[in-house]
C-alpha cells in the first residue's frame, strides 16, 4: 500500500542521471526569519511532478506506448515531459479551471491535452477512462506507489543537504510530495504538511482516520496545484502511521510568502509552491527554536 | 595593487557569516547545452556586489561614520545595504539612466540617493568630491582592494562546489568580479571574462596594455552594470598576468540567454547577469568539450 524503502532506494537511482538536483538556499530576514529553502521550482518542468512522472513512466510495463494522466496541470505538464523522454505518447485531461500558463505547457511538452468540464474529480475519471478504452497506461498524479517513490527522491537529496532534526515543510495537495519525503527522512527529520484552510484535505482525512471528501473553495489562490478533494490513500497512511503535523495556512499568508520570494529574491513561485513558506512564517510562534527547511515546490503561475 | 591571497582568505572568513553562499544548479538543455549555474543573483541585494562592499565597510577604520559611492545601480544597492548592517551612513551616486528599480532599492536599503547628470565618471568623480568635502569613504564599484577582495569570495564558494578543471565564466564591467574570482581560482580553474560587444572595457585594456577609455554604446541592453568606460587597473592586471581570454557578446544573445533563464526556470535575472551565459552559448563552439561554469550575477531588472 506504501512504497518500500526499495522502492525510494531503486526510485532514486533510476532518476538521479534524468533529474535536477535542486539546490538549498539558506536565508534569514526580519520577515520570514532564518529558514533552508528547497529550490524545487527549479525542477524540470517547474515542479517537483518531474520526479514522480518519469518514475512511473521509466517502471511502466516494456510493451506499453501511450500513458495518459489528469491534472490541475504540473503532474500533466510532468507527465507530458516524462513520456516524450520515453518516446511515449502522452493525452493528458485538465479540469477547465486549470491556468492558461499550464495548459500551455502541457501542449509545448508534446502531449494531447483534454479539457474537462468540472473539476479534478471529473479530469481523473476522464482518464481512467480513457487508459480502459485505449490501453494506456494512467499515471496516477499521487495514489500510485512509483509517483509517490519518485516524489521522495526530493527527501532523499535533503537528506545530503540539511542536517539531521531540522524540521521540514512540504505543501499538501494530494499528498505524493509529503508522502513521499516523509517516507525518505523517516527517522531523520520530522516532515511537516502545509495545507491552505481553503482546501485542508489531508488534515480531515487525518481527523477522520481515512481520506474523506471535503468542500474545497474554489477560490482559493492555490486551488489548481492543492485543491484535491481528498486526500490519498498513501499519503494518509503516512500521516496517520508517523503521526504527523498538518499546518493549515491561510490565503493571505501564501500570497505573503508568494510576495516575499519575488521581492527577496526575485523568484517566480505559484500559490502553491510557497505553501510551505507560508506555513513556516505563520506558525513561526509553534515552531521557535526548530530549524526549518521549507520545499518550494512550483513555479507555474 | 591586486589583493594577496591573504587578503582573498581574510575577505572570505570575514563575510562568510553575513553573506548568502549561494548555490549552483546543473542545466541541460538543447538550447544552452550541459552548464553549471552559480546562482550569486540570489544575493543580498540581488546581486554579487553585496560581498565587496559589505568587505570595504567591514574593513574601513574603525572612526569611519559614513561611506559614499558611485554606481550604475547594483554596487549602490550593495552599499547601502551593506552600510545599514554597520550602522553608518551611507549616500550613493548614481547616473540619471541609472534603472528606476535600481535607484528604488537604494534609497530602499537606507541611502542618501543622489542623481547626476551623465555617466557613470560623472558619478564617480561627484562621490569622490562627496568624500573630500565630507570626511565619508568612498568605496570603489571596483578599483578597490576590498572590494575586489570582497567578490572572490564567490571564486571560494565555487571551489567547494564544482570540480578543478572546470572553465568558469564571469560577466565583467569594471572587472571587480572577474579579478576575484580568477585570483581565488588560480592554478584550479580557468576565469573567462565576458563582455557586452557594447562595452568592451577589458578586451580594450587587454589589447592595449593597460586600461583605456572606450566608447560606451549606451543602447546596450546592459549598459546600466556593464557599460563600464575603462576597466578596472586591478581586472586588467589580473587579465594581464593570467592571459585571461575575454569573450565578447551581442546585446541579442544576452537577450536570448535572459530569456532562457525565464521561460525554463522561472530565474528574472537582468541582462548583465545573463551576460556569461550568452557567452557559454554564443562561444560554445570554440568552448567545445569543456565543462563550463557561468556566474549569475545580478537579478536587478
């Protein structure tokens, strides 16, 4: 049900010569204090997806030739790009709210993209669908034990960036990305989850002791990348099993954090990839004296 | 006149608890090819400056109340920030086409902001009567030992984070960077200067011996951090002694590079910070089989 500590090993190794290795910036200012951030953005394709995209993508069966994926639009954007590495064929379905800039994206990374009409729920059953009728192969964007392996790979470069017991922050959406550096720093670094209060669905799948669907507000400014409406299966087993935190954030104090980083240091981050950011300097009172390391996770706004 | 080794370790102790040590990210793209980005734009104040200035301030006497300086913008930044961490005062001398962005950070970081009419000399010559008349010390944008001493501090980083051997770029003004950063590679690296086609200070000093006035081509799309009228006596020593190659670049290329740097990893960097990258790729036939190291020097635009 969760990935082994094979599965993170082999994951990591497979993507180390295909991927980034982003690198940490160390930062202390009056505002936001002394916190580690994980440049992630920089990632192929502007997010962390690259990772868990191309593990699926490069542990497909040998015979297979088309995948097919759905997405707010960075893990279709990811898939788009993993499957042309692969020389794959890629049809990737998008709820209409998606962002133009990830559509396009989507598109310029070579695959077909599909709009649905509804939200993530409506483009996921559009390729379950689609992978039923055609045989291609769905890459699921955070229920699947190789998207969820590869997102760790994320973990296991920290764990050569930051010293033991530092604190470390991820966004929230589905949950691959916590999921997955959980599993990697198991023991090493407590993992912390940052949601936005507009969308907290793995903090109620947490209270409830299994993923359950929530209202999420549409108007949330991170809704495309960490709108889901419920959380994964993995991710909640992880929270659950190491009992970890989930911080809810508030609409202003990501848009701070968005503000901050383009003021600061002149980096580009969506809602979502400055999540974590936000959780850090908002609950800053409930995390003194604690080193922190933050992961910035997307770049696509 | 050119900083003894000395100097360099001294500068590097000195800042190393104040400055950002900024990290590198390996690319590898079809347009650009395998690179290395030292990511310096992240910087205090956006950009290396921030290390030789806070360098000069740090090791003025001890009676000093008040620095001065002349600058395109970025040096000015530097100082005044640089001089708020000191406590003292600080007024900077900027020339009228100095960017707006530029000027605001100044004043933003506490300075005394004073326009001139004219260039950069114009500046300069104003900052050093402003230091005559006031008692204040000027800090040289980079005819300064401290200064200098101050930028190879990021030729210190660099040799803890990429191999011997390989070729470093540098985009070059007045050449406080590129002569910090070959004295603190010497014997490890090789530093190549790269230039606007606009501005052409240091391939000029090389050609003729010694430093010589140049004219500036103020459409350059650089001109504002690299438009500099005469190199450096220091940069042109070091070019001198070291036999320095200095690549030369069109205004297009160092468009193309800044656009690169947007459109695949959401990095706003201004064209002077993109100037050693156009010089990876528009040289990068006679650069062939080398690894290469460009310097991301400046985010202010």
């Amino acid at each position: 049900m969760i990935p082994t500590g094979e599965d993170l090993t082999q994951a990591h190794a497979r993507l180390r010569p295909h991927i980034r290795h982003t690198p940490i910036l160390c930062i202390d200012q009056a505002d936001v204090g002394s916190v580690t951030l994980k440049l992630e953005q920089l990632q192929h394709t502007g997010s962390f997806k690259a990772r868990g995209a191309l593990n699926a993508v490069l542990t497909m069966p040998a015979t297979a030739t088309s995948v097919t994926a759905a997405s707010g639009g960075n893990h279709g954007a990811a898939v788009a790009w993993a499957a042309r590495r692969a020389g794959v064929h890629a049809t990737v379905f998008v709820p209409s709210f998606s962002p133009q800039i990830k559509q396009d994206a989507i598109r310029r990374h070579g695959a077909d993209l599909r709009v649905v009409d509804g939200f993530y729920a409506d483009a996921l059953e559009a390729s379950q669908k689609f992978a039923a009728d055609q045989g291609a192969v769905h890459i699921d964007a955070y229920d699947d034990i190789a998207t969820v392996a590869g997102q760790s790979s994320v973990g296991a470069e920290l764990a050569e960036q930051i010293p033991a017991g530092d604190v470390v922050i991820v966004s929230c959406g589905g949950g691959s990305l916590f999921a997955g550096v959980s599993l990697a720093l198991r023991g090493r670094n407590t993992v912390i989850a940052a949601e936005p209060e507009t969308a907290p669905s793995l903090a109620s799948a947490v209270a409830a002791g299994r993923p359950v669907d929530i209202d999420v507000d549409r108007t949330g400014v991170a809704v495309d990348s960490l709108g889901a409406r419920r959380a994964g299966a993995i991710a909640t087993a992880v929270a659950l099993d190491l009992r970890s935190t989930v911080l809810l954030v508030p609409d202003q104090a990501i848009r701070n954090a968005q503000k901050h980083l383009w003021d600061n240091l002149r980096l580009s981050v969506e809602p979502g990839g400055a999540t974590a950011l936000a959780a850090a300097v908002h609950h800053a009172r409930d995390l003194a004296d604690q080193r922190i390391t933050v992961v910035i996770s997307g770049a696509n706004s």
